[in-house]
C-alpha cells in the first residue's frame, strides 16, 4: 500500500480512538497507565525474546558498541519502562486544568483550559524505551500516538506496542489510540510529515539529520528539539573557584547529551588567570582543544596542546570530549558570538556581577540561561518535571524540556444563556 | 538585489535593533508607543496625502468598493490608531512575567519567565491599520517587526513607517527595530518565509488564500489565523428561544469575519419545531440556504427557498448571506460532521442539558466552544484581552484570539552558586 494512503489511514484510525481518551478522566487514564506497567512486568520474557532478534540483527551488522547498547533491553529496563509508566501516571493531570477565568459585563463566562492536541506523531531511532515513554505521556496527555522508529529496533517496538495495547484492552480506553508506523523505508516518515489536517503534531526525536530533515520536509506542525551547541561565559567578574567545576562539569558529565557544553569564553579581563587553569584542567580531563588565536598563545606559552579553531569548529556539536576556546571583550561579545554559532538551547555565565548577568539573560536568547551553574542542568529530571518528551530548541509553543503539560492545547470554553453581539 | 538577500539583511538589521529592546524596561517601550500616537496625530495630514495617491490608484483600477474602504484613511482612523497604541501601552508588560518559579533541593532555582521572539514577520493584505496595530503590539511585546504590506497600499506603508520610525528616534528604542519589507513583487514574501534562522515567526493575516500560501512555502515557524468554518449545533435540550437569536446572530451579524457562522446543524428531536421557525427566519433575513436532504422536505413543505447542499458547501467560508442546514442524529454526528468540515475555530453548542454540552466540549477540538452563545464572540476585544493581532486556527503555541502575551516566547533563568551535575 501506498506510504501515504496507509499513514492517512492509521492516523484517521488513532484519532476516531482518541475520542475515549479526550471524554476520558484523570482516573481513568491513570488505570491504563497502570495496566500498561503491569503488562510490561508480566511479558518480560516475551519483550526479551523479541528483542533479542533485533540484538542479533544488530551485532551481525556490526552496529556501533553505543548503538547496541541504546537498542538492548533488559529485566532491570523493562522495570524501568514500568517505573516510569507509573511515575507518569502519579503526575498531576496535565488535561482540564484552568489556564485563565473570567466572567465579562453581559454574563458570559469565559474560562481557557487545557486539551490534548489529538493525534501526536514521533520520529525517533533505535531506542526502544521511547516507544514506552512516549506512548505513556502521550497518553497521560490524552493524545493519540503515532510511533515512528527504527527499523532496527522493529522486534522489539512491536512487542512493546502488542503488550500496550493487550493492556489498554482491558481498560475504558480504545487500544487503537496507538500505531506503529511500519519502518520498512523511509516514505512512512514523510507521509507522517506531510498529513496535514489528519496529524496535529509530529516530534522529532534522535540526531541532528533526523531533526533537520524532519523541519524541513513537514507541512505539519513540529517541535524541533535536541541539537545543542552550548556556550559557557566566565565573565570578568566570575568566581574562579566556581567557574573551573562549572566548565568541566558542562563539557565532560556526559558529553554526548544535547546540554553538554562545545565552546568556553573566556572575557579578556579574567583571561591571564583563569585561562591556563582552564586549557590545563580540560586537557587533563582528556579534552581536545580548538583555541582562537590568543589562546593559541596562551597554551604554546604553557606547553598546553591546543589545535587553531577553524570556522566550523564554533558551530560543531561535537558530543564527544572537544571544546572550542575563545577570548572575548564583553558580554555583549559572548552574546554576538553565541548569536552567531549557538543553536538557542542553554547558555552559562559565570559572574559574580549582577548586572552583567541580567544583561547575559537579555541578550543570549535561549530555553535556559545558567547563572553561576552547569548547563547540564536543562533536563525535565533536574528541573523536576517528572517526565520529559524531549527538550525543544524552537521558541513557538513549548521552549526548553517538554513535559506532560506541553503536549496540551488550549480551548476557551465560553458559557452563556443566549447571549450575542449587538 | 536578489529578495532572499535583502529580506536577510533587513531582518538581521531588526535583529541587531531589537537588542535595544529586550534589554528596555516596559516604562521605556509604553513611553515609545505614546511617541508613536503622538507622531501619528501630530503628522496626519501627511499620511491622509499618501494615503490619497493609494486611493487614486485604487480607483482607477476599479478596486472593489469593500477593499477600497479597508484601504482608506480618514482622521477619525488615524486617531484610532493612536487610541490604540495607547490601549496596548496600558495593558500589563507581557515581558518578564513569572509563568513557574521553584528552588531545587541542591539550592537551584528555577524561573520560567516571558521574553520576546526576537523578529517576527508579519504578511498581510491592504489593510494600513495594521502597519499600525501589529507594530505597537510587537514593540511592547519587545519584538522587532519586519512588515510585508500590499503593494496597493505602498504610500500609506512607507509614511506610516517613516511616521513610527521618526518617533523612535526620540526615545531610548532603535527605531531600525521596524522594517518595512518592499512589496513591489511576491518574491519578497517567499524570502521572509524561508529566512529561517534570521526570522523566528512569521504570522499570516488575510484571506483563507493567503494563509495557505504561507502554509505550504514556509520554512520559518508560522502561526496559522483566520479561516473558519463555524458550526452551531442546536441540541435536541435547546431552548428555542435562546437557539434562534444565536444562529441568526452567528450568521448575519458580520458575515464576513473569521467567526460568523457557515453551518446550522439540528438535532433531528428538535427538527420538527425547530427548523421551519430558523428556515423562515434564516430567510427573512436574507440569507441564501443550502439543506441536506431532510432539510429541502421541510423547506418545501414550508414554501422557503433551499439549494440541496453538494459537498464542496460544507467546507465552503462564505463571508457572505449564506448558509448550510443539515439535520443529525445525535451530539457524536454533530461532532463528527464538524470533524470533517470545520476549521478548528469557534463551535457553538444550544443546549439546556449539561452532559451534553460537556461532550460537545470533549469532541468540538477547536479554539473556542460556545454554549448558549453567539460564535461572534470569539474575539480579542470582546474575550477583553486589549489587542488582538489575529486568531490563532493551529494548535501550537497559541489558540484562538492571540494578544501581546501570544507574541512572547518563554527562557528559564536558573541560578546557582556554583551548582553541578554529580
């Protein structure tokens, strides 16, 4: 069957069984979170066996060890799918909460309130366990949920799928609300991409490609999340014992995460003192450095090694142990720098100066600005979310990471007794 | 010069200027707008002149009489744009706002506070007015404003601009932050589309055709206005009394906006008292019908003149005296109809029995649902927000009428005292 005739099909299918989730209640949403948790618990063995057939695809192509590692599923990660079905479902009930209320002159009653979206597609790799979160937040958020991922991870999705919607079986809610997109090619991606009207929003979820080619190829609305080429600022005015930690921290913690830093910038004034203790404790820690001219200088001057940053250098994601080093004039500088290479995601300064710090906040246009901290703080765990859908790099709808609340709309519902406009 | 290069380097002029405005208190943006309805009345006399050589240009190509009118300036409406630019410079500073706020247990804390877009686009049709009105809205929202007129209101554009522009000169705001983008050909506005990374949104506001032009070629994020197909449902518990006032007011109060109604949809219960009393009234008033099946018997029935409804009528906008009538079984048939024709806007329910307004809440999925109410209510003026830069038909970011708040964006500002991830 044609890719679009079929992913029109699964998305009309998932939206007329959406219904039993938006005329659904808290409670019973809940309920089928739960059934989904206690399935995931029962057919372990069955979701390991599936699984495994994917593993045995994967090692006999050789995929990348970090790749393996991704696609394996476990006992004690299958309980983690579980954990977090019903840390989802002891969330507060994203659905019906009361965003504005008023009552106006003539008697009507006006309140916003928030609704699901509808039908919610995600494009994602060969990570299994975001078949599960996924499904479990979208559901919580009373949407439909298109799942897109990868083909070599197909065992296992469909497993995971089946074992959901057997459970879902048991409860109020449709088990059609879920759909596996076939991964066989890539034309299932763009007929998701394009089924505008029948698909209200898609998320994409994995590489900057994926991210990249899923914005440019959509007609339907997208979050672009992920891609993050993080900045560090120690202004002149920073606390060195502070800004050291701080800059290993956000390069080194976890360098493959989208909130890892890529580029320290360092401000002139600061730079004599702070810069060789930097270049000396990221090179001890195993960073490759890319130097602008002046800290060229200044790590030949201290036999530090660092190569000359070339152009593209500013802009690489590198997630890996790499960083860029600049010195810079001001904060309006860091800010014109960032501007110009940052991708709006998180930024740092490190400052004991209030007044720089605000005009850092005015200027550097991002989902997080970190005072005086690591920028491996923007994360829906650590800023207590409870549950995250990704981290959106865009500024309409949803900046920074998504959590239950984000994958809401809102409708106004005004109630009267006969009025109209005279 | 190439549209793609000149609509970039009039955006990253705005982009440049608009640091002057996120970084400007909301006394200093409140006190720009004043300079602006100061400028406006202090040089109307030189706008009514510019405005002259549109209107003759208009005549003579015979210009339609309603869009003549839409493109005319008097002085009575050049103080209405300075009313209200003061009405927006009164509303609270939508900038800065505290939207979530908490303290982690390792002393982080954590503020989700409102800032600007950055440069928002704005394409629109020959309508001077909202030069104006979208401008005022974008400064205090702190954004720089990048205006894609008519080319058949060039004139008035260019002194509205200079006008607006001159003001800014004598306040703390750089008056670059407003550009005018050239509308001599359409390629101008294809380049503001496809800016992506120089232009953070851009909002469409005209006609349902231009809406699905800026749809389908951009590549910046957009935020869909205007077009609507709206439903009102006369339930099976509806007061005649309230019914009757509601859909006529629905039609034939202003039928050429956004929020009129296109369809009368009756519960087949309530049909045989009901439709013969709207029929005749519908008609009396004017309005040409357009009836299902059931419909045409009892408007034959009753001698009232009725078109049988072909399909293409029920998804049609007619901006004009003309209405669908269907008749349906139930509040599920009444939600599925609006399902496949209507346009996620405004849905208007006529019942006395609440479990049924309360499913006709759960399956209307749309901006805003009347109960009891007229759908001309679904406005900025009336909902009393201010200031309206457009309705908002997408599901993204803003639904329904947007004001100043739709226009910001949101940053968390974290700060620590040297805080990192162990």
């Amino acid at each position: 069957m044609d890719s679009a005739v079929l992913v029109g099909e699964l998305a009309d299918k998932a939206r007329k069984a959406a219904r039993s989730l938006s005329t659904a209640s808290g409670t019973e949403r809940k309920a089928a979170l739960e059934a989904i948790a206690q399935a995931l618990e029962a057919r372990s063995s069955e979701i390991l066996a599936a699984n495994e057939f994917d593993m045995i695809a994967a090692r006999a192509e050789d995929m990348h060890p970090q790749m393996q590692d991704r696609l394996l599923l476990t006992d004690s990660r299958i309980a983690g799918m579980a954990d977090g079905a019903r840390q989802v479902a002891a969330l507060p009930d994203p659905l019906g909460r009361t965003l504005k209320e008023s009552t106006l002159p003539n008697g009507l009653h006006l309140r916003q309130t928030t609704v699901p979206f509808g039908v919610v597609g995600m494009v994602y790799e060969a990570r299994p366990n975001v078949t599960v979160d996924a499904a479990v937040i979208l559901l919580m958020s009373g949407n439909a949920a298109l799942l897109r991922g990868s083909s070599t991870a197909r065992n296992s999705n469909e497993i995971l799928i089946n074992v959901m919607k057997d459970a879902l079986a048991t409860t109020s809610i449709d088990p059609e609300v879920l759909q596996l997109i076939p991964s066989d090619d890539r034309s299932t991606v763009k007929a998701l991409l394009t089924a505008r009207g029948r698909v209200d929003l898609v998320i994409p979820r994995g590489s900057a490609q994926l991210i990249r080619m899923v914005v440019d190829e959509a007609t339907v609305p997208t979050i672009e999340t992920g891609a993050g080429v993080c900045h560090v600022f120690v202004d002149e005015f920073a606390d060195v014992a502070k800004a050291l930690p701080i800059v290993l921290n956000s390069k080194i913690h976890r360098p493959s995460v989208c909130n890892a830093a890529e580029t320290l910038l360092v401000h002139k004034a600061i730079a004599p003192t702070f810069l060789p203790l930097a270049l000396k404790a990221l090179t001890d820690a195993g960073v490759a450095l890319h130097g602008d001219s002046t800290v060229q200088k200044v790590a030949e001057k201290f036999g530090i090694t660092s190569t000359p940053a070339i152009e593209e250098n500013w802009s690489t994601e590198y997630g890996i142990l790499e960083m860029n080093v600049a010195v810079v004039d001001s904060v309006d500088a860091a800010a014109d720098h960032i501007a110009k290479y940052g991708t709006n995601h998180t930024e740092a300064i490190v400052t004991e100066n209030q007044a720089n710090a605000d005009r850092f906040i005015a200027l550097a246009d991002c989902a997080a600005v970190m005072i005086n901290a690591s920028t491996r703080f923007t994360d829906g765990e650590q800023m207590g979310f409870g549950a995250e859908i990704g981290i959106s790099n865009q500024k309409l709808h949803a900046r920074g990471p998504m959590g239950l609340e984000a994958m809401t709309t809102a409708t106004w519902i005004v109630t009267g007794n006969g009025q109209i406009r005279i």
